[in-house]
C-alpha cells in the first residue's frame, strides 16, 4: 500500500508532463494563427498611423514644400506659429467653438435623455430619430445642406425676419458664422445621448424612492442622486466631445465655402492647417501645427483626468 501511494504522485507527474509536451506546438500554432489574423491591423498601424507620426515629427522641425527635400531648422517653425497672426486667430476661434459648442452640445443630450429614460410609448423610435443626426452630421453632404440652410434669404434669415431680427445670413455674417458651426455640432448631439441614457438605466430606482419618501422634489434628486451616479459617464462624454471639437474641420470647411471665413471668423486650427500643409504646401509648418495641437488636446485630457477626483463619483469609492 505504501508503494502504491508513493507511486502516484510521480504516475500523475508523468501523465502531466506527457500531455503538456504535446500542447506547446499546439500553443505556438494558436499564437501564430492570432498574429496572422492581426497582421492586417498592425500592417495598417505602422503604415499609416505610427509611420506618418514619426515622420511628420521629423518635418516638424524641417522646412519642407513637398517638392523639395526637407531641410533641418530646428524650432524655427514653432517660433513662427507664434508669431503669425493667424495662428493666433486659429487658436481663438477653435478655443471659442469649444468652450461654447461642447456644454450646449452635453446639455441638450443629457436633457433629451432624461426625457427617454421615462417609458413612454415610441420610445424605440425617438431614440432612432435622435441618434440619427450624428450618423449623418459630419458627411460633406450635411454641411452644403447647413450652408444653405443658414445662407441669405434661406429659412433661417427669413424665420429672424418674421420675428423682426433681421441678421441676414449667417454664413457671410463673420460675427454669427461660427455660431452655425456651433449649431451642427448640437445638433449631432446622438451619440453623448445614447451614453447619458446608458448610465441613466444603471441608478438604481430605490434611490429614487427613498429621496421621494423624504420630500425631496425632481431638482432635489437630480442633484443628489442623478448626477452624482452618472458622474463617470458624465466624465467620459466631456472627454470624448472636447477632444472631438478640437478636430473639427469638415464642417468647418465645408460651410464657409472652403475659405475658413469670412474675415476667418471659421478659421478653426485645423482649416489653417490644411491650408498651410496643402494650399500653400508648407508641410513644415503644418507638421509643427498638428504637433502643437496633440500637445493641447493631451494637457485639456490631463487637466480633466485631475479634476475627475473632485467631482466624478465612482461605486469603488464608496466602498
């Protein structure tokens, strides 16, 4: 009996080493047959993201037309940025369109979601018809359609004409063009929708009920309960949109007829960018502008990250 019990701990070693033997060609295949299926993504990541980013850092401190070969000048094309005026102008002009767009654009979607949370009947259809703007909004098509839309003495001008404002068209108004621009982007306001409407389902209604049993009124418990529980998600759509309206450019450009104007009053930074790279191929200058512009989505991104723990409540911190 003693025998027969020392022997099984080496018998099932020896069935375990004997099956693992076979497995690890097994193993390596597997492996072999995931990087193959990934080829194509990471092929297309280094041929089109990681290589154009490496480059265009190296352009970043050249002076290069496009046709002639790169020529090393240090920071001399940052120096530039901020001596040119336009520059300038670029930087307020997109700096004003988010600061502006961007809350209009999160009110409206988490008001309209309040809204869907409740069952009503057509629900399914309301959700549709409000996320469909932003599946459609940022297509060239849309933008000639807002461009005329907002032009003189289309219905725009002529609704403010009926109300005894008369402001003409937006689009040729340098001081309201930018607000047109402002207005497209509230109104793709689908996609924060259907986030705040996520999170809104995952409150839990006894809390609701439990505030409702102590007298407290619908501000009272959005206040106190809504958006302290939908803070992460709140926290996650000003992300995502402030990184998005800094990359505006299609409507943009489509809008002001491909002029960023008038008086460059849509001069957005990545209009000016295109025009530098592209129209007046200074690849250079552009390289160095796109740069400038990663570096300021990346501080806004971690200027947000640090104030999330002063205002953003998550389910770990209040265990």
């Amino acid at each position: 009996m003693t025998l027969v019990k020392d022997s099984l701990p080496a018998t099932r070693r020896a069935r375990s080493a004997a099956t693992a033997a076979p497995g690890r060609p097994g193993r390596r295949r597997e492996n072999l047959a995931g990087y193959l299926f990934m080829s194509p993504w990471i092929a297309g990541f280094l041929l089109l993201t990681a290589g154009p980013m490496v480059a265009s850092l190296y352009f970043a401190f050249t002076d290069y037309n496009l046709f002639n070969t790169p020529k090393w000048v240090g920071l001399d094309n940052f120096t530039k940025m901020f001596d040119d005026p336009r520059w300038q102008k670029s930087v307020e002009v997109t700096a004003k369109y988010v600061i502006i767009g961007t809350p209009l654009k999160l009110l409206l979607a988490l008001g309209v979601a309040l809204l869907l949370a409740q069952s009503r009947r057509g629900q399914a259809f309301y959700r549709a018809a409000f996320y469909a703007p932003s599946l459609i909004g940022a297509s060239v098509s849309v933008g000639f359609v807002w461009r005329s839309l907002f032009s003189d003495g289309a219905i725009v001008d002529r609704t403010q004409s009926f109300f005894g404002r008369h402001v003409g068209g937006w689009v040729g108004n340098a001081d309201w063009v930018l607000y047109c621009l402002v207005a497209l982007t509230v109104w793709q306001f689908g996609a924060p929708m259907v986030i705040f409407l996520a999170g809104l389902k995952q409150v839990p209604k006894e809390l609701y009920e439990a505030a409702e049993m102590d007298g407290a009124g619908p501000l009272r418990r959005f206040w106190s309960i809504t958006l302290p529980m939908i803070s992460p998600v709140l926290f996650f759509n000003v992300l995502l949109e402030t990184i998005h309206s800094f990359q505006i450019f299609g409507s943009a450009y489509v809008v002001s007829n491909t002029s960023c104007g008038p008086a460059d009053a849509t001069l957005v930074y990545t209009c000016y960018l295109y025009q530098q790279g592209f129209k007046n191929a200074q690849m250079g200058f552009a390289s160095a502008m796109a740069w400038m512009l990663l570096l300021a989505v990346a501080l806004v991104t971690a200027v947000l990250f640090w104030s999330q723990k002063k205002w953003v409540h998550y389910e770990e911190d209040a265990r």
